[in-house]
C-alpha cells in the first residue's frame, strides 16, 4: 500500500488548533478573568454567566434542530457544523453587547494574560516546548490573539490566526488605553466557526519553493470544530487525553459515526481515504516529525 503520508522533502506545514489542542484545557475562562481582574467591581462575572449561560442552552438546542437525519455523510456533517455555527456567532454578538471587555486596555490584556499564566489558570500540553523548537508553526483560534501570543512565549516560531479586540493592535503601539471591546471586527474574516477555520487553512497554503508543488499540512486539533480542517489536512491529528474530554468525545463520535478510521499515530500508514490520526500529546507529535527524517 502507498504511504498515505510520504516523507518530504524539505517540509511539513503545521497548522494547530488553540484551546484544548496546545493548551491542555480550554481557556476562555482564563481570559474573561482578565477583564475581572481590569474591571473590577463592574458585573464582570454577572454579566458573563448570563452570555455564557445562554449559549449553552442555544448550542445544546441547535445540536438538536439541525441533527440531520438518515444515513450519516460528511457532507451532512458539514452542514450541521455550518447551521450550529451560527449560535457561535450569534454568542460574539452577545459578549460584544455586554460590554465585558469594553476599556481593557492592551498593557491590562498583556498583564492579565501573564497573570493567568503564572497562577497556573493556562497550562500548555506536555511536549508543546520541545515541538516548538522542531517546527515553524501556525495557531488557529477564536481565542484572542493577544493572550495567545501572551501564553505560547515563542513569538519568533508562531504565526497567529485569532480574533482580536477592535483597537487593541493600534492600543498596544501606540500606547493608547482604550478599546471598544468588541470581539474580531478589525478583520475582515473572523475565526468563529468550523468552517471560518477552514477557511484559514485554506489561505495559508504553501508551495515548495524547491519542489514547487503543495508543502504537506499536518492540522492539530481536538474538538468537533475541528471536523473540517483534521479531513483538509494532508494529515489530521486529533489530541485525545485517557479518558477523553467531552470536546475529544464529541469529535470521536463523529468520526465513528462517519466511519472514518482514526489509528494511533504511530499506525499512521493504514489511515483511510481522510487521513486522521489521534496522538495524546505534543511530545508523541514531536517523535513522529523527527522519526519523517530518519534514514531508513
């Protein structure tokens, strides 16, 4: 059987997923409490309780309403993802009307953003250092992009894709300390669904200057917002921890349910069609890329 993945040339484009992927849990938590920590004394947390609060019973109820129905198919998959998407943003909507990060300046996000790190609130997954000294990568998020820049302390290997409060780049040199606090409308393609992420992925695309054909991507991710860009990818690698998060859980179900074969990545060769793996860390990852250069 051909290798799914051939070894290349020259390079293997990373692109990776952000919340829960190379950080080990989710961290939206971690920033609104950098508006806490801005904002004290101003219904913060209130405020937050009720977006959040909201969102959960919209997404859970349009999980339901779009279910498709029938034999199950990718391209129904997809359009399920598109349809609950739309809670997605419809929910940026509402932390922009709550006004939670409205005054947040960029010195305050900066602060606050090593403050959650330090206190142990944003914790990168085992191996994500060591993986970044072996490749140039990209992070995929609808996080924010200052925080991630923040968190991942690698500036110099990391190319960020990720919405950003409006006025915070201008804030941030120009020395100015107010923002709007509204999420994303600096750009003109937000990251809030899976398909704004394949999107992304898409433009992103790079040609070998020295064979002159596609550079292979490898995606990284680990939820069911990552459907599309782990089955774009050359290679999709989904991170699941034992037992697997309810995030890790969802998207497993998926593939299982589409009947798309999901090895571990050391089994990367007998992938179907899709070429999806699962790995449980970066440290794992970084094995693989280095055992791609090994002469046989």
């Amino acid at each position: 059987m051909p290798d799914p993945f051939p070894r290349p040339r020259n390079a293997i484009h990373f692109v990776l997923d952000w919340d829960g992927t190379l950080t080990q849990h989710d961290t939206l938590e971690a920033l609104v409490s950098v508006a806490m920590w801005a904002k004290p004394n101003t219904g913060v947390p209130d405020r937050w309780h009720r977006v959040s609060e909201t969102f959960v019973a919209d997404y859970a109820e349009a999980l339901l309403t779009h279910k498709p129905e029938g034999t199950p198919t990718v391209a129904k998959e997809r359009k399920w993802l598109k349809d609950v998407g739309e809670v997605e943003k419809t929910s940026v909507n509402r932390v922009n009307d709550s006004g939670i990060f409205e005054n947040v300046s960029a010195s305050q996000m900066q602060a606050g953003a090593v403050r959650a790190c330090t206190a142990g609130k944003v914790e990168l997954r085992k191996g994500v250092g060591d993986f970044f000294e072996y490749v140039r990568t990209h992070s995929v998020s609808n996080n924010n992009e200052r925080y991630l820049d923040v968190d991942c302390r690698q500036p110099n290997h990391i190319s960020i894709y990720a919405n950003e409060l409006e006025g915070m780049s201008r804030n941030f040199s120009s020395g100015m300390e107010y923002n709007s606090g509204l999420l994303g409308t600096e750009r003109t393609n937000t990251i809030n669904t899976s398909h704004d992420k394949l999107t992304y992925l898409q433009r992103i695309r790079k040609v070998s200057p020295w064979t002159m054909k596609p550079i292979p991507i490898v995606y990284v991710g680990d939820s069911w917002t990552d459907f599309e860009c782990l089955l774009a990818a050359d290679l999709g690698i989904c991170i699941r921890d034992g037992p697997m998060n309810s995030a890790q859980k969802k998207l497993h179900d998926s593939l299982q349910r589409l009947g798309i074969k999901c090895p571990h990545l050391r089994d990367y060769k007998t992938v179907d069609e899709w070429g999806v793996v699962w790995a449980r860390d970066f440290r794992e990852i970084r094995d693989w890329v280095a055992g791609m250069w090994t002469v046989e």
